[in-house]
C-alpha cells in the first residue's frame, strides 16, 4: 500500500497537482518526508500539507480488525484443516483440533518418557486413510538415533486400527508410507534437507518427524556460541519447510541438566512479587530443555512430557491457543492414552519444570504372532535416498 499512488488518492486536485509538480508520486514520498519538509518543497501552508497527509495515511493505512473477526478467520482456517488430531481428545481440545499446519511442533522430555512412542502413533495416523482421521499420505520420519521400530509401528496399528491392520496388503501399504531416514551426522542430515523438500511435493508427503533434534547436534559443538551458529541455519530452513508445505511437522527435543546459574523461567516472564534476582526460585526439578533459547523461540508448539512420583504427563507448555495445562498419561500397546481429558492448568515455574522423579520403565511390547501371520516380522522400512 505504500507505493500507491498519489494520483489514485482523492486529494483536492489544487494540491494534488503540486505533488505531481514535485514528482512526489507514491504514498511512500509524501510520508517519508515531514511536515515541513513538505511545506517548503511543495510551497504550501501547514493545514494543506496536514490534510492531506491525512488522507494519503488513511488510504494507505491496513484497516482495523476486531476481536470477532479475527476470531472468525481462526475458525475458517481451522475449519479448512490447520490441525491434524492426535487422537488424545483432551490434547486435541486444548490445541483447537491437534497439532497445527505450517509451524513447528516440539515434544521435550527425559529419554523413556515415550517421545518417540508419540511419534510413531503421529506418523501412523498421518498415514491412515481420511475416513479413518488421517491424511492419507506419506510420512518423511528422520531417525537419529534409530530408534524407529517397524515392529512397534504395527503394534500400535493392530490395537488402534485392527480393521485396517488386520488385512496383511492393507498394513503393508499404511507402512510402506512412513519413509525413514537415519543420518549419521548433522552434516548428512543438512544433505539431506534439500532432498526432503523436493519429496514433500513428490512423494505427498503429509507430515515431517524429526526424532530427535538435539542428537543431531550433540557432540559436534560445544554449548555456547558456536553450537548455535549451524543450528540457526537448520531452524530457519525447517520452519521454511513447514511453511512452505503446510503440513504438520513434529520435532523431538532431549533434556540438559540446568546450570546453578540458570533458572526455569524465561527471561520475559515476570517474576513474582517478593522474589528478586539474588534470592533464586527453587524448584524440584534441575531439568531443562536442550537446544538454547533461540530453538525454544522457534517452535510454536512445546509439549512436555515428564514425569512425577511415577506418573506420566503431557504438559502444553507453549501454545498461542491454549493457556498451560498437563494431562495425565500412560502408553499402552495401542501407543499413548490420557488418564484423563480435563487438563489441570498451570501456573509460575511449573510451566517450564521438567520432573523425572520415579519414571517407570516404558511398557516392553513383545512381537505377536500377528507380526508374523502379516509377513512383517523382523522387517524394517527405511528409505536411504527418497525419490
């Protein structure tokens, strides 16, 4: 709107024709200039020049929008599918419909607490046909510390969906679109981030995992400074490929032991009344999520998953829609299932907290004669190079 130009502005033809005099032919002209900048270039008195910036600022300003409509647009958005269930309904309820198109989705949590037992169910649903809640697609699954199980994939597929998973050609054409990769390196991975792309449009892909992010970068950088640097780079082009695909991509995260000098607050939240910076918030938890800042910025979605006294939770800990909450949770051989679907809200540290006090060991899922009877036993499905 800025390089409107001023003869499509319904000035008083009298000044109008001055601009033009002047060569001053764009919205962008008139209002970089000052008032009596203008005054003396155009030859004019105050009140002309302030009338009609007035009315070149109004033409070009973006109209106001209110709370309603707004609100209104959310919901067309959503309504055209800006959220792909997770099938956890309280998870879903407090995310608008699940996890969000076009935006990076973070799960952080101690190793065991079943971030990649979420993933696989993620990846599984994203694959499942439309009637059945899924996207129909492929599924681009970057393995780091190959931890990807076919095995545990077709588990979760046979108590979730044993409609579908039942039929040997139907399980065998579900898994068959979980394409995975297991780069070695971060340098084998950033390789590999053109290529994904280009197989976002060609192989319909419908969503992006990432498992986990932080393997990719531990132990070739110390922390500080020059670990940030590369990773800046891979965090700007994996949003660009979020943004650019609108498809729904899950990122894993590690946790880190917390610095005595660190807290578990952000610096942009307030601190509470009585507390001052020499008098430190003690909390239960010495826990905190890997990566730094700058990543924690980067995601739109955090989910946490912890631990506390043996019990397992999902805590939304970032979301632009939803206020913090945790849901209880346990993972069963048909993947994770909530306790249940009424979040307890949040408040303070305990937000950001990550607990790992008594965590159980994750349920050891044998292979069933199902396995076998489907032709799938001891199979993998890895993609070295996608085409």
């Amino acid at each position: 709107m800025a390089n409107k130009l001023i003869s499509e502005i319904p000035l008083p033809k009298s000044i109008a024709n001055v601009f033009a005099a002047r060569n001053i032919s764009t919205a962008k002209d008139a209002l970089s200039l000052t008032e009596f900048e203008l005054m003396e270039l155009l030859d004019v008195g105050l009140r002309e020049v302030r009338s009609a910036l007035s009315l070149i600022s109004e033409m070009v300003a973006p109209p106001y929008q209110t709370a309603l409509s707004l609100m209104e647009q959310r919901f067309e958005k959503e309504h055209l599918g800006g959220h792909f269930p997770t099938g956890l309904k309280g998870l879903d309820a407090a995310l608008c419909g699940g996890i969000p198109f076009g935006v990076l989705t973070e799960l952080v949590g101690p190793a065991g607490i079943g971030k990649t037992q979420f993933c696989l169910k993620l990846s599984l649903l994203a694959s499942l046909p439309t009637k059945y809640g899924g996207l129909d697609g492929r599924v681009v699954y970057v393995d780091v510390e190959s931890k990807f199980s076919s095995k545990r994939l077709l588990e979760i597929g046979l108590r979730s969906f044993p409609e579908i998973f039942q039929m040997k050609e139907m399980a065998q054409e579900m898994a068959g679109r979980i394409l995975v990769l297991r780069p070695t390196s971060l340098s084998e991975f950033t390789q590999s981030l053109e290529q994904i792309k280009v197989s976002l449009l060609q192989n319909q892909v419908k969503m992006l995992v990432i498992d986990s992010m932080a393997a990719l970068v531990s132990g070739e950088h110390e922390q500080g400074v020059r670990r940030q640097q590369p990773l800046s780079w891979h965090i700007s082009f994996i949003k660009s490929l979020a943004e650019f695909s609108r498809i729904p991509v899950v990122v894993t995260n590690q946790v880190r032991s917390q610095n005595h000098d660190e807290t578990s607050q952000y610096p942009f939240q307030v601190q509470n009344r009585g507390e001052t910076n020499e008098t430190p918030t003690r909390y239960d938890s010495h826990l905190v999520a890997a990566l730094g800042i700058h990543w924690a910025h980067s995601v739109t979605i955090r989910l946490v998953l912890e631990a506390r006294s043996g019990q397992r939770f999902i805590k939304v800990a970032k979301s632009p829609m939803s206020p913090p909450l945790a849901f209880p949770y346990h993972i069963t051989s048909s993947g994770i299932s909530l306790l249940s679907e009424e979040g307890m809200e949040l408040m303070g540290p305990e937000i950001n907290s990550i607990h790992c006090q008594g965590l159980l060991p994750t349920i050891a899922f044998t292979e069933s004669e199902d396995y076998q009877l489907l032709g799938f036993s001891g199979r993998t499905f890895v993609m070295e190079n996608i085409h």
